[in-house]
C-alpha cells in the first residue's frame, strides 16, 4: 500500500474509530446482560408470537432451511444472534426488523425470547435423499465440523457454538456455503473456524 493510500485509509478511518469502538461496546454490554438476565416464560413465549411467523409455531424452521430451526438452540447461541442482527454484525433483512428496539426492547426481552426457544421441543426434520451420501457426509462432518460443533454436533453453549444436530439437511448446505465465503467471520447461519464468539 503506498504512503497516500495509507493516508487517505487513515483520513478516512480514524474518525470512525471511536463509533466502531462504541458499537462493539454496547453490543458485547447487551449480550452480557442478556445472558445475566433470568429468563421469564410467559413473556418469552409473547414474544415468540413475532418468531412463529417464520420460524413457525414449534421453531421448527421451513424444510428447504431457509429459515432454519431453532427449537432446541442453545440459548447463549440465539442471544447472541439476536444482539448481532441488531448491530448490523449479521444481516437478513427479517431478522434485522424482528430483532430490533420495536419488537425485542431490552436485553431481558432478548434473554426472554431466546430461552423460550431454546426449551421448545425439536421436531425431528423429515429425511431426504436415498442415504447415499451419508458416510461421505460424516467424513466431512469429521473433518471439517466435530472440532467446533462437537462429535455428535450438539454445539457448546457456553462458547455460543450452535448446535447442528438434527438441522435440515438443506440449512447444513446452507451454512457450510455460508461458512466458506465468510472467509472466518459469522456473517452467514454458522461461524467459521474456531470463530465460537460469532457463532
């Protein structure tokens, strides 16, 4: 990079510094105080009305994994995911308007709405495929996967790493795509490489 690059990087980039700063401050401020927070059912299953319009009633997600399960997640991993959509750390334009001030106030509507999830019971997904692909699919898992989500992918809630298990299949795609062009960051469904703080 040349000396004015450099320069005009820096012109450009210090007066943001201190609102860059900021932002990681009150988002990191707003996930701890969620996960302090001692959830309370009847106001999460309120506000998981919001949640069921995509999510559906059981949080089961669709099948094609567009929208993806959430029933059973770990409630440090959906937290986190809220606060992140609301400091435009993971972007999906219906996650960004249910997860705002509106309809999620406060840290303790997020801690609310996250451990209401979380206890819902998962509906085992349909099966798809003829079951070809399955041993290659472990292998991969193997490889590529158990180390952060675990040997039988349950996640790690106190590192936030979700849990995959039972995931649809086409949410699984989704993610591992997602994974490989956000290149270590979570900008997509899951985090990438050791990354468990953006998962």
């Amino acid at each position: 990079m040349s000396k004015w690059n450099r320069v005009l990087v820096a012109v450009v980039c210090l007066p943001l510094a201190p609102a860059l700063a900021s932002a990681v401050s009150t988002s990191g401020q707003e996930l701890s105080e969620a996960l302090r927070a001692t959830p309370d059912p009847v106001h999460g299953a309120e506000l998981f009305r919001n949640c069921a319009v995509c999510h559906g009633p059981t949080g089961g997600g669709t099948i094609d994994g567009g929208v993806p399960r959430i029933a059973g997640q770990h409630t440090s991993v959906l937290a986190k995911e809220l606060v992140d959509y609301r400091h435009d750390r993971r972007w999906d334009i219906r996650m960004e308007h249910f997860a705002d001030n509106h309809h999620l106030p406060d840290p303790q509507s997020i801690a609310d709405v996250a451990s209401y999830a979380h206890h819902l019971i998962p509906v085992k997904p349909p099966g798809i495929g003829d079951g070809q692909l399955v041993g290659r699919g472990e292998a991969i898992y193997a490889h590529r996967c158990s180390s952060c989500h675990g040997p039988a992918a349950g996640g790690d809630a106190k590192k936030r790493i979700p849990r995959i298990h039972g995931a649809r299949a086409a949410a699984g795609a989704a993610g591992a795509r997602g994974h490989r062009r956000a290149g270590g960051l979570s900008l997509a469904p899951c985090g990438a490489g050791g990354a468990a703080g953006y998962c």
